[in-house]
C-alpha cells in the first residue's frame, strides 16, 4: 500500500513540470493564429492574412496570394465566416508546432492547417494550408485495426 501511494505521489511530482507561456494546449490556439481569426471577423479575408504573416517569412510571397484567394473563393461558395473550431494542436519541437482548425461558414468549412514557429520575440507563422477538402489539410488517420 504504501509503495503505490509513493508511486501516486511521484506521478504528479514528475507530472507538474512548469509550462511554457506559450506552447500551446489543446484548447489554446497560439496568439498569432487567434490574432488573424479575430481580424478575419472585423476586417474579412485580406486583414486576416495580413495579421497571420507579419513579421514571417510569407510575407510578400505568392503564398500570401494563394490564401488569399482560397478565402475569398471560400467566402463565395459558402457565404459568410462565422467562426472557428480547433480540431487539434501537434507540438513538432520545443519551437514548432501545427494548428488544425475548420473555419465555419455559413455553408460549410474550410480546413485551415498553421504552421506556428516560436521566435524570441515571440511567435510567426512559416506556412498555411487552407482547403475545403480536409484530406489536403489534415494528417492521415491511423489505419483501423484488422477485424
């Protein structure tokens, strides 16, 4: 008995490391990535973008254009932003790390994929993938197991 609870207590000992401010927890979206969502509900599409690329290496890069124009199509084809949804968060490295989100709209979603690197100064995002089909944003399922 008292084995198992030394055990017990050693767990939350070693569980109850100190976080880091900014690495980011299922259910808390990065600022960069959150920023840029607030922006796309006040200023639309292009204050979004401009939020998520500032200061990163996108900016001025065709890449910028390409999402551009899939937020705008998006916006077309299913009517107007109306939110978000985080789908999950896959810490890469102590600096890096990827968003898996939907942006709602009022007839479907779009599947948003953020790449999130962690500067000194704080965050950026060194790339974005956005696609109404979530096969071209999502990673691969997990095979299913043999019946």
């Amino acid at each position: 008995m008292r084995s198992a609870v030394f055990l017990l207590l050693v767990g939350l000992f070693v569980g109850a490391r100190p976080s880091l401010s900014q690495t980011p927890t299922p259910g808390n979206i990065p600022k960069i990535v959150q920023a840029g969502l607030d922006a796309y509900k006040t200023g639309g599409p292009d204050e979004a973008v401009r939020v998520w690329v500032r200061g990163s290496a996108l900016e001025g890069s065709k890449d910028v254009g390409n999402c551009l124009t899939t937020l705008h199509q998006t916006q077309d084809l299913y009517g107007n932003f109306r939110g978000y949804e985080l789908i999950g968060i896959r810490v890469v490295s102590s600096t890096s790390y990827v968003v898996y989100m939907t942006l709602d709209y009022d007839r479907g979603p779009l599947f948003a994929k953020f790449r999130v690197y962690r500067t000194g100064l704080g965050s950026i995002l060194t790339g974005i993938v956005l696609n109404v089909d979530e096969d071209a944003v999502l990673p691969p399922p997990l095979p299913l197991p043999p019946q």
